[in-house]
C-alpha cells in the first residue's frame, strides 16, 4: 500500500520540508530542503475535490453529480482551493466567476473556455 506524503506538520499543521530523496532504481539518495507542490498542502478534500474537477473536465453539473452536491456548494468548494493555492478571490470576480459559471453549467461555453475567461 502507497502512502502519501503528508503537507502538513500533524501536531502544530505547520508546513513539512521534505529533506531526503531517494531514487527507486539505483538507490542514489539526496539530502537538503525540498519544497512540496502547492496541492501537498491543500487538505485532502480539497485534493479530491480538484481531482473530481478535472476528470469531470469543469463541468459543473456532473461534479454536482459525481459529488451529491449543490452548484453552490461546488462554487464554495473552488473558492476555497483557490483560496488555499494562495490567491485571492475578490468579490468582482465572485461575481464574474458565477457569470461564467451559470455558462458553463448551462452548456453555454467549455470548460478551456471558462479557464481562459477566469484568467
């Protein structure tokens, strides 16, 4: 069974460094201070949820489904991971954001098409 690495410190949540790397092949091993990715740190529903996202390719209504949730609650959870990621979401682009959300739900544009329009 595969563990996963942990982000975060299990007594105090602070962030973990990872300081040794080891290769599966020859054994060669690496020592120092290596940063994990962005999404080590993020809980892990939050980690689920972005997976669900992705496979659902940004469609809302099967993430609604896949999920038992309602698009509210989907909207909640992105915001939270973006939050989360380290940037910020402002009540404008709340607003906007629901707009092309609506879209996307309704089947109005794509998924790449709401990624570009986010950006």
């Amino acid at each position: 069974m595969k563990k996963s690495v942990i982000g975060k410190c299990p007594i105090c949540e602070s962030e973990l460094l990872v300081t040794k790397l080891k290769c599966t092949n020859c054994n060669t091993e690496i020592s120092g201070e290596f940063q994990l990715s962005k999404f080590n740190y993020l809980s892990k529903e939050h980690q689920y949820f972005i997976e669900v996202f992705i496979k659902n390719r940004g469609n809302i209504k099967q993430i609604e489904k896949e999920l038992g949730i309602s698009y509210p609650t989907v909207k909640r959870n992105l915001d939270e991971v973006i939050i989360s990621l380290g940037y910020e979401v402002s009540e404008e682009d709340k607003m906007r954001k629901e707009e092309i959300f609506k879209k996307l739900e309704k089947g109005e544009i794509t998924a790449l098409e709401a990624a570009k329009l986010i950006k």
